[in-house]
C-alpha cells in the first residue's frame, strides 16, 4: 500500500496556470446637498476588457480579473466619469478602490486605494506556497469551513503528516509530539495553560477567529530555535471591506449524550468561571462550597453564538479599521467504556467499566485597531479566551485489592478553568524604496486553575462499601493554580538589494528578539483520612464528607504539608519558574539565477532557565536552584530550483533545539487524576536536533498542486516521559539515549476534477460555477529511539516515537453548485492513521498501543437569500472505537476502549 501511495503523485496533468485576484470598493457621491450617499448601479470596468461590475444598492462592486494592471472606468449619468490608472490585480489579493463622485460641473476629487491580501481562500494559499521561499503549508477560512473545522487542531490535523493523539491534548508533527514544536500568534510566541505542556491547546482558538493557521516545518533564522516537529502560526481574522457585521448561531447535540441521564460537577457553572481561591483556612472546618455528590441535568444542546464586524474610518487621506469579535460555545459529550490492565505476563488484574461526562464552554472577546499611513502600519490587537472544561468520571469493577472478590467504586470531578489574555502591538515601516522596519511586541497572561478536583475510591467488601483506606491520597480535593506573564518583543530590518525593474529577489535581514516569562505553579491537596471502614451510600457521599464527621472523628482533614498540628499545613507546593531567551538573526535571500533561489541564514540564542521550589519532594534553597544555561548558534540554508513555472525543487537544513519545560525540571510530585503521579528531573539536559528537508511540488493548475516532500531528523540526547522504579510507579523525565531518528515522506494532491460555468435563472451576469475538487495527503514515517538509561529499566533497547503512527492519511471531495440562486456547498472528509506507540513499555511490559481508527465526515451549505446561509455538519459517522491495547498481547486485551459517538450541528450565519 505504502508504494500505492508513493506512485499517486505520478499521475500529473499540466495545463496553463491562471492567476487571478479581486478589485472591489465602493462609489461615494461627495455632493453636500446628498450627504455621502452611495451610488447605486454606477458601471465599473477595467478598460479594454470584458471584466467589470455594476454597483449595487450601497454603491459596492466586486470585480474578478486576471493579474495585471489596468485603468478602472467607474461612470454614472449626470456625474463625471473617473479614471483611476495603475490600479494592479495581484494573484491572490484584494484590491479596494474607493472612487468619491462629484457631479458633472464639479472638479475630480480623490481616489483611495488599498491593496489587502485575503489568505482565506484556498487558491491564494496554494499560490503563496509556490512563490514562498521555503517548503510552507497553510490552511485557511475558506478551507475550514468547507470541511466543518471548529478550531485550530482540527485545522493543523487536516495537513499532511500532522496527527492528534487520544488522551494527549496537542498534535504530533511528523511524530514529534508537544516538546518538539512549537506555538505563535502573528509571529508572536503564546504561553500554555498546563504545567504538563510547552505549547498552549490548538482548541482555544476557534474557527471564528481564524483566518489561516501556518504550518512551517522548515526552520529558518526568523523563527525561534526551540523547534524541530513545526511551527503552527496563528493569523487572525480582520476587517476586509468598508464595513462588515455577521451574526451566526448553531445548534446540535452528540446522539450518544441524549437520553443520557448527564451527571454534572457541583460549582462548575454554564459559563465555567471558577475561583482558585481556597475555601477553608482551618483543617478542624469542613467549609468546602461544592458538593461531592453530582449535578444531575437533562436536555443537553449543544449552543453557539457569534457576532463579528467592524468599520474603515478615513482619516486625512489615511484610514483605520476597527474590528471586533464575541462568540460564545458549549458542548456536552457522554462516554461508556472499559479499563483494564495486566501484568507484564499478560494476566489481568484490573477490568473496571466507566462513565464519562464532559462539558466544554469557551468565550472570546476580540478588539483590532488597523492604522495605515503613508504605506506605513501601526496595529494593536486585543483577545480574550475563556475556556472551562468540566469532566465527571466514575468507575467501577475490580482492581486486585488486599483481598480477592473486592470491588472499587472511584468517583472523580475535574475542572479545569483557562483565561488568556493577549495584547500585541504590530508595526510595519517603510523607511525608503529599499528599507523596511517591523518591530513588534507583545504582552501574554494566562491565569489558570484547577478548582476542588475531587477523588473519592470506596471498596465493597462485607457487602457494604466504605472509603479505602489505603492511604489519605485515595480520598482527596486538589486545588491548584497557574500563573504565567510573558513579554516578548521582536524587531528586524530588511534591505531589498534588487533593482527596481528586476523580478529577482535579493535582501538580508537583521532582526533580534527577546522572551521573558515567569511562571508560577502552586497546588494545595486536602487528604481526608480514615482509620477504620465506614458504610457509605456511593450515591450521596456528602452524608460522609461534612462537618458532622469530621467533628466526631469518622476521618481527618489533612493538607500534603501535615494536619492541623503543623503551622505550615496551608502553605501551598509551589514552584518558580523564569526564562530569557535573547536571540539575534541574520538571513539572506537571493536569485542566483532566474530558476536557482539560496538562502541562509544564522540565528544565536541565549538561554537562561532557572526554577526554584518547595514541593512535596525537595527544596531549592536546600538543593539549590534547576538551571538551564546555554549559548546557540543554529546556522539555516535552502535552495529552491523552478525548473518552469509549474515544477519547483526545493531543498533544506537547519540546526534547532529542544529545552525542556519548567514542571520537567521542577522536582514536584503531580499526582494526576486516574493515573499515576509525575515528577521533574533538575538533571535535564537540552536536546539538538538536525533538519533535513527536500521537496518536489507541481502546479498544474489555478487552485491544484502535487508534491512529494522527505525529511530526516537527527535529535541528540532527546527527552521522555518514562517510568521509574518507585512506590506509585512514578513518571520522570529522561534524557533517555544518545539519539533518536525520524525519516519519512509526505503528499499532498489537491486536484479540480471539474468546473464549469453557469447561469443564473435571473439572467443576470453574475459569476457562477459547478466545481467538484478534491484533496489528499499521506504520510510514511519511521522513528527510531535508543533507549538506554538504566534508571528507566526499558523493556526494549529501542522503540518508535510515542504517538509516530507510521502511516497518516487524509482524503476529502468537495462539490460546489447552485440551487436556483443559492449557493450549495458540501464536502465528504476521511481521515485514517495507523496504530501508534502510545506509552513504551519498562519493567518487562511492552508498549501500549493506540489501534488506527477511521473518521468520516459530512459537511454541507446553502445560502439563504441574499446574505444568509444555513450549515449541516455531522461529524464522526463511523463512530468507530478508541482502543489501547498492550503490544504482543497474544488475546488482544483492550486496556481502555470506548466510543465518542456522532456530533450533528446545524447552524445559520447572516452577513448585513
């Protein structure tokens, strides 16, 4: 199959190229006696050809044309025609003219012109991935809501070679999981709101916000050196008319929750604003605000509401936009499933069935202040992200107690409460013909907690269940809290070497960087501990858990520091965290010939991390600070050949880095909910990676493309999450070998099967087309990585990468027509990976294994009237069953097993 898939892109249709790009605006009559008005039904053409528009009620017009320049005629009865020359029609791109009209006696006012990219469609992406200067995929607006993308890790997942683990929260690029990539906004680094990860969760940054989402896997020196998986850049949606407002609501359900009797967290709230703060000062004082026992609901839809819109205001002969966005969502999701383990001889000793419950709402607010001047930029962006995610979970079966035929009952409520904020200030200067300055900065806080997460284990002996025992941990609230400033600033300075009337490119960049970011992390657990069994109904275990018990000594009250007897019991376990990334660059770009392009660069950075802690384990001022200090200097080169216009050949190399994250080097015990406890190593070391990429790309057409892309990675010292030795078996962070390899190759086909033109039933002359397209990409991959560290006691002397599934595909059609006047659009999506390591095995296990799964969905679209539009999405049709099964198990035990069910939505979207 694998050779199938290499043979594909053979099959190559090559015709002419054709560009084309957009001249809209609108017609403003001057006169005082009408205030402004627009003028409605003017002609608009480009002279000396057929391509032109008429103005409609608001004096606007949209015209679509070949690249080129030409002269716009805009012309009226009783009013002066204008010309406006020079007026450039660039592939991909927007131009906005806005032509003030005077009557016919009057004199010829001022013309505005505005040239602004439009990176949502698909056709502009496809042809800024031809002309870029190095190997670039991208997915825009356009893209995500043909095939229904709700956010930006749907939207990465869709590029080839990128993929999205159960149970982790980011992608793996190329097999590369969270470490190994890395997040930006504008070209601005975000920070993450969980200890566990380096990068913030693609899911905060909904489809409504998005107007691409890059993807760079080949490192230059214009971006941070801590990368060797991608770069996901996140570009924003903004004002691209005059003025704008659209308003769009949904509706849906998961048809597996309803029906479902929807046991909810107590203090979680629809909106999901929670309060870290600790409720209790005093071990003797039960004065928690949330209840033990669930929040039962019913009736569960799935809700969604936007509103986004903005205005140009001219401004002396120069302009600002002003855009703004709120939207608010929610989602509910029912899971049944199954647990299990065994031993490393394959024997089982724990089977328990479970219950999953999970909310999810979000909130954004977004502001965008655009100033244009003289060809100049000034521009300050705003965002808000609230997202709360609430996760009520039971279980319930056997895990080997102290005495056979127990059974365990385990209740647990997690919240986790998100709130980021970002402000950025983006600017662009032209400082003459050949000189361009951007300096940009930004501000970051993310403030996040995890509010009375609740753990409560029982066991059934003697025909009656009681709290276990064991330890206090088994019954146990845990409030933690993050939180994170990050300053960055970023300047550079690009002088353009090439002649005037030369299509050649040849220019240096000199630009440096700065990151600061402080980091606190801080955790409080309160441990309710028993000496001896108490009978308790499981179905109201606040009859236990209150002030009346702990009065009369059924159980003690206990913070990880002691009990009521230590003065210190309320000081939290925190650790610290500061890092200083300087970096400076230097990059060059330049036509060696008309078909050879070169490029390098170089890239230094200085690297200062440092934590300080007093945790549950150890103490900084004790064991001195975990320090990471370091001077890189990571050198970048790549060609790119055209053989022709449509056959490009590209090559590269680059030197990047991996540091590890503050909670890595932290020694703090985290005990995660379910599962077992991690703990920092302060004797990290960096990693360092070497890229190596080459391509083969072809554009036959408007809107296609072909291309076939290997890479190799070289990663020396890599890290891993392992397991060690240890009561609990504890999870640690390893250097685990001398070096682990990544090979493999991507393709990518996206290819008009068929487009024609028609007409509408009207007779009017406005563009229609019937076009069915599709989409394709795969990737191969093999990793390997050296597993040699003693402490780990690895079962094997190597493994591939968790989450490298050695095979990824991605396949969708689309078809796009018309009803009447009505636009329908509607698109089929099919993804599929092959199984994949999820956790490498220690101590005589084998690897767990995550088992390939198909997903299917379906996408359509009608418009509705003028400026309506109605949405279908069903998501998930094959439903098929999320499995973890132990490598080698010769009786294929499922170790957790269950089934998302189908998501249907409907939704309706109004542009005024």
């Amino acid at each position: 199959m694998n050779k199938f898939v290499f043979l594909v892109f053979l099959f190559v249709t090559t015709i002419a190229f054709a560009q084309t790009g957009k001249v809209i605006g609108a017609i403003i009559d001057t006169d005082a006696s009408t205030a402004n008005e627009p003028v409605s039904f003017a002609s608009v053409v480009l002279k000396g050809t057929n391509y032109g528009a008429q103005s409609d009620i608001d004096g606007k017009f949209n015209i679509t044309a070949p690249a080129g320049t030409y002269t716009l005629v805009v012309s009226f009865v009783g009013m002066k025609t204008i010309e406006v020359e020079q007026v450039i029609v660039r592939n991909g791109f927007t131009t906005t003219i806005d032509v003030l009209m005077k009557a016919e006696t009057a004199s010829l006012d001022a013309v505005s012109i505005v040239v602004a990219k439009s990176r949502a469609s698909t056709d502009a992406l496809i042809e800024e991935k031809k002309n870029a200067v190095t190997i670039k995929q991208s997915i825009g607006a356009e893209e995500l809501s043909q095939k229904g993308i709700s956010n930006a890790e749907g939207a990465v997942t869709k590029v080839s070679g990128v993929s999205k683990q159960a149970g982790v929260k980011n992608v793996f690029v190329r097999g590369l999981g969270d470490r190994y990539n890395s997040t930006t906004l504008n070209g601005l680094p975000l920070p993450s709101e969980d200890p566990e990860y380096k990068n913030i969760s693609l899911d905060f940054f909904g489809s409504d916000l998005l107007e691409t989402v890059d993807i760079n896997k080949v490192f230059t020196s214009a971006i941070t050196g801590d990368n060797a998986g991608a770069n996901i850049n996140i570009d924003l949606k903004g004002l691209t008319d005059r003025d704008q407002l659209e308003l769009s609501v949904s509706t849906g359900a998961n048809l597996q929750t309803i029906g479902e009797d929807f046991k909810g967290i107590d203090g979680g709230g629809y909106l999901g604003f929670t309060s870290p703060k600790l409720p209790i000062d005093n071990l003797g004082a039960y004065t928690f605000d949330n209840n033990i026992n669930s929040n039962d609901q019913n009736g569960l839809a799935n809700l969604g509401f936007s509103i986004n819109g903005g205005k140009r205001f001219e401004i002396g002969g120069n302009y600002l936009n002003v855009y703004g966005l709120l939207t608010f969502d929610n989602s509910y999701r029912a899971i049944n499933g199954t647990i299990r383990n065994t031993t490393s001889a394959g024997t089982l000793y724990l089977e328990q069935d479970f219950e999953r419950f999970e909310y999810a709402t979000s909130q954004i607010a977004e502001i965008d202040l655009d100033y244009r001047f003289n060809g100049n930029k000034v521009e300050f962006l705003s965002l808000y992200i609230h997202k709360n995610n609430q996760d009520f979970q039971e279980f319930e079966g056997f895990n080997n107690p102290e005495q056979s035929g127990d059974r365990v009952f385990v209740r647990r409520q997690q919240t986790n409460d998100n709130n980021l904020f970002v402000n950025q200030l983006l600017t662009e200067f032209n400082l003459s013909d050949k000189l361009e300055l951007k300096v940009d900065g930004s501000f970051n806080a993310l403030r996040g907690s995890e509010p009375d997460r609740r753990s409560f284990e029982y066991l059934l002996r003697d025909g009656f269940y009681s709290p276990n025992l064991d330890s206090g941990g088994n019954n146990q609230r845990y409030y933690s809290e993050i939180q994170e400033n990050d300053y960055n600033g970023k300047a550079s300075l690009k002088y353009d070497f090439a002649s005037d009337d030369s299509d050649l490119l040849n220019y240096i960049t000199l630009g440096g960087d700065y990151r600061y970011t402080h980091h606190i992390f801080k955790a409080t657990t309160f441990n309710h501990t028993f000496d001896q069994r108490v009978q308790t109904d499981i179905d109201d275990s606040d009859a236990i858990y209150n002030q009346a018990s702990l009065d009369a000594g059924t159980f003690r009250l206990e913070t990880g520091r002691g009990s009521v007897l230590n003065p210190d019991a309320f000081i939290p376990f925190y650790y610290i965290g500061d890092r200083y990334i300087a970096a400076g660059q230097l990059g060059y770009v330049g036509n060696l010939s008309e078909k050879l392009l070169f490029t390098a660069g170089g890239r230094f950075e200085n690297i200062r991390q440092e934590v300080n802690y007093n945790t549950n384990v150890a103490n900084s001022d004790t064991n001195g600070p975990a320090l990471i200090e370091e001077n890189l200097f990571l050198p970048s080169v790549g060609l790119k050949y055209s053989i022709n216009d449509e056959h490009i050949v590209r090559l590269a190399g680059s030197r990047t880095y991996i540091l590890p994250r503050f909670k890595e080097i932290a020694p703090f015990r985290y005990n995660n909910p379910g599962g077992r406890a991690t703990q920092g190593n302060p004797d990290l070391d960096i990693s360092t990676v070497v890229n190596v990429d080459l391509s083969y790309e072809i554009y036959p057409n408007r809107g296609e493309v072909y291309s076939i892309t290997g890479f190799y990675k070289n990663i020396q010292n890599p890290i891993s999450r392992t397991e060690i030795p240890s009561a609990g078996n504890t999870l640690t962070y390893l250097n685990v070998g001398d070096k682990a390899t990544v090979i493999g190759a991507e393709i990518e086909i996206r290819k008009t099967l068929f487009e024609n033109e028609m007409t509408t039933l009207d007779g009017s002359d406005k563009d229609r087309s019937n076009k069915f397209s599709l989409g394709f990409n795969a990737s191969y991959l093999y990793s390997k990585q050296e597993l040699d560290d003693p402490l780990a006691q690895f079962t094997d002397d190597n493994s591939a990468l968790q989450g490298a599934a050695p095979f990824l595909t991605n396949f969708d059609i689309n078809y796009n027509t018309f009803v009447g006047n009505s636009n329908l659009n509607t698109a089929v999506v099919f993804n599929y990976f092959t199984e994949r390591v999820f956790s490498v095995g220690t101590r005589g296990f084998a690897n767990i294994k995550e088992i390939g799964i198909p997903t299917l969905d379906l996408v359509s679209s009608i418009g509705v009237g003028e400026n309506g539009k109605l949405s279908l999405k069903a998501k998930n049709l094959l439903n098929p069953e999320v499995r973890l099964e132990r490598d080698g198990n010769i009786d294929n035990t499922i170790l957790d097993g269950y089934k998302r069910g189908l998501d249907i939505s409907l939704g309706y979207s109004y542009t005024f």
